[in-house]
C-alpha cells in the first residue's frame, strides 16, 4: 500500500474580532506538545498567528482522517485556553493594523527582510499531502503526469473567498497572494530526475530565492522525505474534505506510477494552460467550467467525474473508492468550502464568517 501523510496550517484569530493573534508560542505550551513536537507533528511557521500540523506517515484514509482530528482538537483546545481560535481557512478574513510578528528563525528573518510586503500579507493556509514514491525519477514522471489535474485539485478545495473583510471575487484569494512569489504555480515539465535537479540548483544559485525551500511550485518532490508532495489545496473546513484530497491525491499518484511502468504516454499538458486553468479555478472554484488536463473547458462536474474515472482502479486497490466517491459527489452537491464562506457572511456577516471557520475544527 502507498503511503500518505497530511500537513494543515491554522490561523490563530481573536474569537471576537477575527484579527490574528501572535500566539503560537504560548498555544503549543499550554498543548503540552512534548511527544507532538518530537515526532514533528506540530511545526512553527512563517508568521507568529500560524501553526502547522503534520499527521504521521498512513497507510489508510482512517489513519489519516483520525490523526487530523487528534491534531485539531488538540490544537483548538490550547488556542481556547489562551484566548484565541484556531481558523480552518486558507486566507485570513481580517488583517489587523499592524503586521503580525515574524517566527525569529534565521531563515524566516532573512524572507523578512527580502520580500516585506508579501510575509507581511502572508496570512494564509494550505494543506500538504505526501505520497511516497519509490525513487526520485518515479516521483519527477508523477510531477509530469499530475501537472494538468492540479487546477481542479485546486477548485475543489477552494476556502479563501475573504480577504479585509470583503468577498475578493475569488474561491481560493490564498492562491493569488502565494503566486506572487518569485517561484510558484503549477511545477513545469521536467526531461527527468537530473533535469529537475539542476533546475533547482539553477534557481537558487540565480541568487532570487535562497534555497531550494522557497521553490513553491504546487507540486514538487519533498526534500525531507521519500514523498512527492502536492501543495495546491487551501487548508479545508472539514477534516473529511481533508481525507478526500489525500485519497484523491494518493490515487493520482499510484495511477501515474501504473501508466509510467505500462509506457503510457504523459498527457501534454502546456504551461500556458495549466497556468490559466490554475487561475481559472482559483477564481471561480466549482461555480464556473473548469480545465481538462489538455487545457480544454468542460462543466465543473464533468471534469470530477473524468477525475473519479481516472483514477477509479486506484481507488479500489486502496480500497477508498466508497468513501472517497461519496465525499466527492457531496461536494457537488453542497459546494466548495468557499461557497460556505460566502453563505456563513451573507447570512451571518462577519461574526457568522467566524463562528463558520473557528467552529470547524472543533466540531469535526
């Protein structure tokens, strides 16, 4: 069985008014995150309001939505204690006055100082997930082969609609804000391992980023561990829409590997396309058409149901194709986390919008 794991960032926010609260120091001591820090499932990030969690490596989609709870609860009941919450959504709704303190690391402090504005608005969230590959040139021919799926991978987790307290127009705002980096989007077309690495080492040696960290494309080969991790999800409300992505993403992966031993050939996927699809879903989620791998445009369930298609044997082997397939049809029903923003603000405006992403993690 291919293994997963899963990584969600949190905003810690004021319950009253939303804006975010440098906290995190004083929440992961109240936790008492001995053992969680040990094992690395809970991690500081860029700005003082963010925490990051990280399941242990999964061999079942239970194992991972049963870790994701665990961390949440954890999580919600030390930010409680210090008064504030924890924030299910991949941009923050309101920004306070004043910029939130920088994490004091070395390297954080070096991004500070090298791109000010874009840390200071780097309140947003994502999720991670990881899906172990056998070696790293396997894992460069799955980059290839996900590449033209990200932007529907995208539109389906779509949960920053509000940003300074307005609707931006767009489903995923955390998307716009990220690609604003130097290197970011969707990964381009690699000839193999070697070309993925000295692709790397090009940039970094170019002087623009630092290190190889600060390549964000949405897809790329984990430098830690063993995994291609993909990167293009905003964190989700619910921990179940969390454990479809990483079955889905799981079952891309497997299907590419399949297709890569068989000798099938690689969709070709232009950039160009994949960039304006990534856009596309980033603005509209699930409310507009959506692009196929080959850049054409088809209804936003159309798309999902080639996806499901696609990735159906996967599924099955891992035994996820129920759980998954059920999730998925939900979310055509009910819509996108995004759409339950917008309805949690028209309905309940700002304090509505709270309750909505604050409540989540609590009541999964």
């Amino acid at each position: 069985m291919i293994t997963v794991g899963v990584e969600e960032e949190y905003l810690l926010v004021d319950p009253d008014t939303g804006v975010p609260a440098p906290l995190v120091e004083d929440v992961r001591r109240t936790a008492g995150l001995g053992p969680l820090a040990e094992r690395g499932e809970v991690q500081d990030e860029l700005l003082q309001a963010q925490v990051e969690v990280a399941t242990p490596v999964c061999s079942s989609l239970e194992e991972v939505g049963g870790h994701l709870l665990r961390l949440r609860h954890a999580m919600a009941s030390a930010a409680e204690a210090n008064g504030c919450r924890i924030a299910a959504t991949g941009a923050a709704p309101v920004r306070g006055p004043s910029p939130v303190p920088v994490t004091p690391t070395p390297r954080y402090l070096r991004m500070e100082g090298d791109a000010r504005q874009l840390v200071d608005e780097h309140l947003i969230c994502g999720m991670h997930v990881h899906v172990a590959v056998p070696d790293p040139e396997t894992g460069v021919a799955v980059l290839n082969r996900i590449r033209g799926r990200l932007p529907t991978l995208l539109a389906m987790s779509a949960n920053s609609p509000v940003w300074d307290g307005h609707d931006t127009g767009f489903a995923s705002w955390r998307t716009i804000v990220f690609g604003r980096w130097p290197v970011s989007g969707p990964p381009p077309r690699f000839a193999g391992h070697l070309d993925y690495e000295q692709r790397l080492e090009a940039l970094v040696a170019s002087g623009v980023i630092p290190d190889r960290g600060q390549v964000y494309w949405q897809a790329r080969l984990s430098d830690r561990y063993p995994t291609v991790e993909v990167r293009c999800s905003d964190v989700q409300l619910r921990a179940d829409d969390a454990v479809m992505l990483a079955g889905i993403v799981r079952a891309l992966v497997a299907t590419a590997i399949a297709e890569e031993k068989a000798g099938v050939p690689a969709p070709p996927c232009a950039p160009e396309l994949v960039r304006a699809g990534t856009w596309h879903a980033a603005r509209y989620g699930l409310n507009s058409t959506l692009l196929d791998p080959l850049g054409h445009p088809h209804t936003s369930g159309d798309v999902l149901c080639s996806l499901l298609l696609h990735i159906t044997p996967a599924l099955e082997e891992a035994g996820d194709f129920r759980q998954v397939s059920a999730l998925v049809h939900r979310l055509l029903q009910e819509g996108t986390p995004a759409d339950r923003q917008r309805r949690a603000l028209t309905e309940g405006g700002l304090p509505g919008l709270l309750g909505l992403i604050t409540g989540a993690t609590a009541s999964d």
